[in-house]
C-alpha cells in the first residue's frame, strides 16, 4: 500500500489542497513540497490549503518541511492555510517549541476555505 | 580497572536524566575525580562528564531496527507505534515517544550513516514502559552540552532534536565519543 506514504494534490474551486499521509518517508514530504510549489507557480491558486489531519508524527524534519513550505508558497503570492493539526501532534509540537507564528491555520478544509471567501454549503443544510 | 581507563581515555560525555517517580535523583557532587559540568532544566539536574548506569529495570520483549536507510526512520517509528500502543499508552505518550524515535533514528542515519535501535519493553514494579537504545559508531557529537541544551543546530531540523527528545521522554541518557554515540530513552505508561 502505497497511499498510507505518498502524500495527494487536489483542486478545490481555485484552492490547491495537499494532503499529508499519515506515515510519510522523508523522501514523500520532499517530493509534496516540490510539487505544490511548481502547482503554484503554474495555477496561481487563491490559496493552498496544507492538510496534515492524518499526520501522526510531526519531528523537527517535518516540522521544518511545512513551516518552509508554507513560507514558500506566501513568497509564490499564494496564501498558505495549515488544517487539520491533531491534540497530540499540537502538543507534542508546543513541547518541543515550533512555532508558527506567521502561518495562518484553519480546523478543517471547509473552515479554510471560509477563511478565504468560499463558502461551502451543502444542499441539505440546516443551520445548527 | 583496565576497563575503566579506557572508557575515561575515550573521554566519554554522558548526559543523564530520569524523571519517572520512585527514581532517586542522584547528588552530583560525589567526590568525582573528573570534573562535572551540570545544568538544570525543568525536569531537574542533568549531570554531563559523569558515567553511571540508568535505574534498573527489567527488561521484557524486546527487538531490533536496523538503521541504513532513510526508510528505516519510519519502520522505527512504525515498531516504536506498535510496542507503545500495545502496552496501552494514551495517544499523547504515544505520539510524543514516536515523535523522539523520529528525531534520534534521523539522528542515527544523517550522522553516523547506519545504526540501529534496540526496544525493550521493561517493567518496574507494577508499571510498564519501553526503553529505546540507539547505537552507531559514527563521528560523535563534537559539543554534547550544547547539543542537548538546543543551543546547537544543524541544518536538517528545527535544530532542537536532541533537546525536543529530552523534552518527550522520562529519561534521557546519551554517551558519544568519536568512536559513535548511544543514546537510551525511556517512556513510562501513566
């Protein structure tokens, strides 16, 4: 099973939405960051949405990748939203001292996609 | 004796903390011939030019990975899931102990090239735990005070690994000389 390590790219509207597997190699995260940016430079995204609510692990290689990457993708002019990042993983991350001061983060994809003006409403809503 | 002096010519660093209740803390100043660099961080008095053994335990199930690939990180962090999960750890020791696993086997293969790391599932009254032992016989870390103390960085992390480990484990021991390096963790079930 390939999927549980290689991380997707999709498009949502005009969002790139990169998702993190669960368990990637170093090489996996190495290839995601690669990708997205050259999909930035070729679709001009409003935003990228960067996906880590199946990562499990986030070290400091980790760590640093989307930091990077999502400096990367602002110095692109795309607007980078982190979601998804789990309990665990935000206090594990607190406790060894990453910081993401400057990165804007989001609970989910929907929540993202509000925060830049696209409101997803599913036909059969109701309002809680 | 002979044993002894050559360890001492090796001029062998050790770091050491234990943090799990029921341990003693050891006084530092035990009339030492070498000198004793110490420091202090949240988790109490860590000790540095000092070699002793870590609190006894007893040693269970046990298993190796063997570091020498990039890929192996993750097949450490894999069996390192497995053990932890097995032995009913709650998710956040969970992740913190496959996150330090994460760091020190990335440590191994950037470092020393190959290596390998060593768990036992280890028991101490009526509490279990997994100790994490990693072995290479490469270079050595040059300045192990600053290493641990986060006030040394390489490229390749956020530059807090081997501190960010002390952080997430009970206990933390590193030996290094530039005949390799062993560092052996400890995580406590709560």
């Amino acid at each position: 099973m390939t999927e549980a390590h290689s991380p997707s790219i999709t498009t949502l509207f005009d969002v790139l939405l990169a998702s993190f597997p669960a368990e990637p190699t170093d090489r996996a995260v190495d290839t995601l960051q690669e990708e997205l940016l050259s999909l930035v430079e070729s679709e001009h995204p409003r935003a990228v949405i960067i996906d880590v609510s199946r990562v499990t692990t986030l070290d400091s290689f980790f760590a640093r990748v989307i930091a990077e990457t999502a400096d990367m993708v602002q110095l692109l002019g795309g607007e980078p939203i982190i979601v998804g990042v789990r309990p665990s993983v935000a206090i594990t991350a607190a406790q060894l001292g990453y910081t993401f001061d400057e990165i804007t983060t989001a609970r989910d994809v929907d929540h993202a996609l509000e925060t830049v003006g696209i409101s997803v409403t599913q036909e059969t809503t109701t309002d809680e | 004796m002979s044993e002894r002096r050559r360890d001492s010519d090796r001029s062998t660093t050790e770091i050491q903390q234990d943090s799990a209740p029921g341990f003693e803390r050891r006084s530092t100043d035990g009339g030492q011939p070498t000198p004793v660099q110490t420091f202090t961080d949240c988790q109490g008095e860590q000790t540095v030019n000092e070699s002793r053994p870590l609190p006894e335990v007893n040693q269970l199930d046990s298993g190796t990975v063997e570091i020498v690939s990039e890929d192996d990180i993750l097949t450490a962090r894999q069996t390192t899931r497995e053990v932890v999960e097995s032995l009913d750890f709650r998710i956040t020791d969970v992740t913190r102990t496959v996150t330090a696993v994460s760091e020190l086997a990335r440590n191994v293969y950037l470092y020393a090239g190959e290596g390998t790391m060593t768990w036992y599932e280890i028991r101490r009254g009526d509490r279990t735990g997994i100790e994490l032992r990693f072995d290479d016989d490469g270079p050595g870390i040059k300045n192990l005070s600053a290493a641990v103390s986060g006030n040394y960085s390489t490229s390749h992390g956020m530059g807090r690994g081997l501190e960010g480990t002390r952080e997430l484990m009970d206990t933390f021991k590193i030996q290094t000389s530039k005949d390799g390096t062993t560092v052996t963790v400890r995580k406590w079930n709560r």
